[in-house]
C-alpha cells in the first residue's frame, strides 16, 4: 500500500516544467482537463493523452503519473464494466474510461510538479481569502500523511485478527468501522495539535500576509504559455471546426 | 519458532531492497531487542513475523509454515504485534470491548473471552476504566491498554514496537517485570527500541540493523562493550556501561543494574582499603 501514497505526493525535482510559474503549470494543466471533459472520439483522447504523457517526460514525473493511473485502475475498470452492463456501447464505454484517465493524469501535471507552496500562491494571485487557501493547502498537503495513517491502522487492526475482506457485503462494511474511526480521531487530534501549533507562533497576527517569493512571469514562462495556447487552439480547431 | 530464511523485501515498485539477506532464528523463551537507527529496517522486519508483509525474495516461517501460505490473522493468534501508536488501533466505545475485539476476530467462545478480558483488565490496572471510552485514557494507559489487548489472547510472541514511548519511569520498570514474567511463561518477547537504558535493563538477546541489514546478533554485553559497532549503527551506550568503562579494569563486567553496580564499587572500596 506505501507505494501508491508516491504517485500522489509532491517531490522537489529539477525540470523545465518544474521550474515554470505555477500558473502557466495551472492553465496548462486545467486546459488540458477541460478538453478531456468535451473530447469524444478515442482519436482525441490518443492526442490528449499523448500530449500529458509528453508532459509527464518533460517534467520528469512519468514514472509517478503511472502510478496515480495504476491507483484508479479500480474505478476504470468499475466505469467501464458499468457502462457495458447499462447497455452502452464497447466504444462509449472505452470513450468514457480514457476520459476518466485523460481527467486524473491531466490534473496530475499541476499536482506533481508544484509544490504545495506554489500552490498557496497562485491562489494569492486569484485574491482568494487566505482563510480558504490556508485550509485548501493543508488538506492537500496532508493527503499523504493521513494515507500513511491509514496503512499503519490497517496493519494494526489486521494484527488483531481483523479480516477485512471477510464475510457478506454488510459484514465487509461494518469491517472498516474498526480502520475508519482511528483515522477519523487521528485526523482531528492532528488538527487540533496544528491549530495550537500554528497559534503559538502567532498565527493570523498580522493582517495582511506577506510572501518570501512572489510570482513572476519570465521570458521562458510566456513563450511556453503562448506554445501552449497555439496547440490547445490548432486541437479545437481540428478537432471542431474541421472534425478530423 | 521464527526462522527467517534469506529475507530480501522491497515495497512494490520500489528500486531498492528494505532489507538484505536476513537470516534469522528465535525460539520459545527468549528476550530479543532490535535496534537501529531510523529507517533502519526494523518496523519492516517486525511487520514479516505475523505475515503483514510477504518477502519479495526467502522465507520467513512461523513454526514451519510460510507466512505466505496463511492468512494474517492465522499468524497474529501465535504472534502478537503492539504497535507504536496507540492512536493506530482504539475505536471500541469502552475499554472492554478494545480488549474483547481481537478475541472475537479469533472466534473465542462468549465465556473464554470475559475471563481473558478480565484477567488482562486486572493484570494491567485497567479495570476501574472499563466502561470509560478508551479515548478518554491517558497516553500511557492508552500503551498499557494495547498491550493488555493483545495479551489477551495469550499469543506466543509477543513483538512490542517502540514500548517505552511517552512512558513514566515507573511504567518502564512495570513492563519490565511484565516481560521478564512473561519469558518466565515460555513466551518469546521482542522488543524495538531506541531506548538503550530500557534494553539494558532487559538484557536481551540483541540484534542490531542497520541499512536492511543485521549488523550483529548477539549477547547484549558484549555488544555493548563493542564501540565500532555502536558507532556503525548510531548506537549511543547505557550508563552502566560508561560506568564499566571508567572503571575498567577495576571491573570485568559491566553492571545489569544500580544496585549491581552498587556492590561492585562496595566491593572496590573495600579491596582499596
């Protein structure tokens, strides 16, 4: 189980799109998910998503893109078999799965490549209120710590003899009470440690916050943008206009 | 009986290995500690004596079978694991029913599992809390609490990791008197710690890790007396053996405890005179 926490976690590396603005990796990143929202022909989602995959070499985090994919393999699958059993076709079906695909490993690229702190920024740039950030950027940040709880309370319950894939569909269900409540306690006595934690260093003392770094655009971060933005257009308007 | 046979483990899609040819045999009746530094490998290796994890390559058997062959819950009625954290296993809604939950995993029969729940509320001083809601314990009656739950079920090993955590002086010597009653019973204890006075006091057999690999296994003293190796592992030494080392060779063996010590300084006073 530890090694699926890596596809979702932020690393510090070196790489083109690492070292970009974060909000030209935002609109790079959201575009590509709004087109895997409205694509769909499987000619579009093999563009779409050789384009991610090109990203994810770029930038490095390939290897942990496959991961977070390999992650909801499960629920492919589930969209999948579900849309055949409901009647649809075998292409809508596929359609449908690579659009789940296309929508995880797009919104990836952002999560991947910039660090939560990047993160807190580009939402400063959107002049959102820092009460909201703040709570938006710890959730994200604390993915992983609470996944990591998760897998010691599921070792711990299962050395107690705890068979979670045991019994009826009911009895399965009522076998994660046993994993979830722990997690659930941990959750807010950590929030509570942090909140005292963050209080004691004079937390929300001073009104209007300031930043170590702020956010530049450089020469490299236009021309990417603008490169960005000309392929995103060359696709609707093959794909719209001239229906390729 | 646990053998570990060649043990190599890497988590899956991992690169490299966790742990490294280990190659290991514990019997019934033993104290074992197991140190090392952080990251060591320590947690890993506890985790493959009840079948928590599968070894990517060798064997681990828990007498003679393979922990691949069985379920984890067939491994952990022999061999009972205590982890770190106590926050990682309370949810029942009173202290009762967290001791009674492992029982009832194991298909325990309604009788056998009040008498056993209320030896381990007896035997851990738990019992005037037993309608109370475990959350509301202290940290260190949250420690005894897991211990007392997995006691319970009497298994044969007892694997403790980190015990001595958030703990008093006092509750350290407790569980030291535990341990050694339990080894008393032909149970086999083994203990991960950092705290090398706590492992001084036991006198276990020790094993140190270092980097996925055992370092050393041996007899606690003369482990301790081993400075390259301590130093290889970022093992600091106990207090009495920094006593022994002053006083070497005025002394041949480094003293268990205070008042082993105490009568080896008398003695040397006695023979100045």
């Amino acid at each position: 189980m530890f090694w699926l926490a890596e596809g979702l976690v932020y690393r510090r590396q070196e790489s083109i799109i690492h070292s970009l603005d974060p909000r030209v990796k935002l609109i790079i990143s959201f575009s590509l998910f709004i087109l895997s929202l409205f694509s769909s022909t499987i000619f579009e989602f093999i563009i779409l998503l050789s384009a991610i995959f090109l990203l994810g070499v770029l930038s490095k985090v390939l290897r942990r893109m496959i991961k977070t994919i390999t992650f909801s393999l499960t629920f492919v699958i589930m969209i999948f078999v579900i849309n055949l059993l409901v009647g649809y076709d075998l292409i809508f079906s596929i359609v449908i799965s690579l659009r789940f695909i296309a929508i995880i490993s797009s919104s990836s690229i952002f999560f991947l490549t910039s660090s939560p702190d990047e993160l807190d920024l580009v939402m400063r740039s959107l002049h959102l209120p820092y009460d909201l950030i703040f709570a938006f950027v710890t959730a994200v940040r604390f993915v992983p710590v609470i996944l990591l709880d998760a897998i010691q309370i599921i070792d711990s319950q299962r050395s107690r003899g705890l068979e979670i894939e045991k019994g009826n569909i009911f009895k399965r269900i009522r076998n994660y009470i046993p994993i979830l409540i722990p997690l659930i306690v941990q959750s807010i006595i950590r929030s509570e440690e942090l909140a005292e934690a963050m209080e004691s260093r004079a937390y929300g003392f001073s009104k209007k916050r300031t930043s170590y770094y702020t956010l530049h655009f450089k020469m490299k971060d236009y021309l990417i943008l603008c490169l960005h933005l000309m392929l995103v257009v060359l696709f609707i308007l093959l794909v719209y206009f001239l229906h390729l | 009986m646990i053998e570990v046979e060649s043990l190599y483990f890497k988590y899956p899609l991992a690169n490299d290995y966790v742990l490294k040819d280990i190659n290991l045999k514990i019997g019934l009746g033993e104290v074992v500690g197991i140190m090392g530094g952080n990251g060591s490998g320590k947690t890993t290796l506890i985790k493959h004596f009840n079948g928590l994890l599968k070894p990517t390559k060798g064997f681990v058997r828990i007498f003679g079978k393979d922990t691949r062959e069985e379920s984890v819950a067939y491994f952990s009625k022999k061999v009972g694991l205590v982890f770190q954290n106590p926050g990682h296993q309370i949810f029942s809604d009173t202290v009762w029913n967290e001791i009674a939950f492992a029982l009832k995993n194991f298909g325990f029969e309604e009788e056998i599992i009040n008498k056993r729940v209320k030896w381990a509320l007896e035997f851990f001083n738990l019992t005037q809390y037993k309608d109370m809601s475990p959350l509301l314990l202290s940290g260190g009656e949250k420690k005894r609490l897991c211990l007392a739950s997995v006691l319970a079920w009497n298994p044969d090993f007892i694997i403790l990791d980190e015990p001595t955590v958030g703990q008093d002086f006092l509750q350290k010597e407790k569980l030291i008197e535990i341990i050694k009653m339990l080894i008393t019973q032909n149970k086999t204890v083994i203990v991960v710690s950092h705290d090398v006075e706590f492992i001084w006091l036991l006198q276990p057999r020790l094993i140190l890790i270092s980097n996925g690999t055992i370092v050393k296994d041996g007899d606690c003293k003369s482990i301790f007396k081993d400075n390259s190796i301590l130093e290889k592992c970022g093992i600091t030494k106990p207090q009495l053996v920094e006593l022994y080392d002053e006083l070497y060779p005025l002394i041949e063996q480094p003293p268990v405890d205070v008042i082993e010590a105490y009568s080896m300084i008398l003695k040397l006073l006695r023979g100045l005179k």
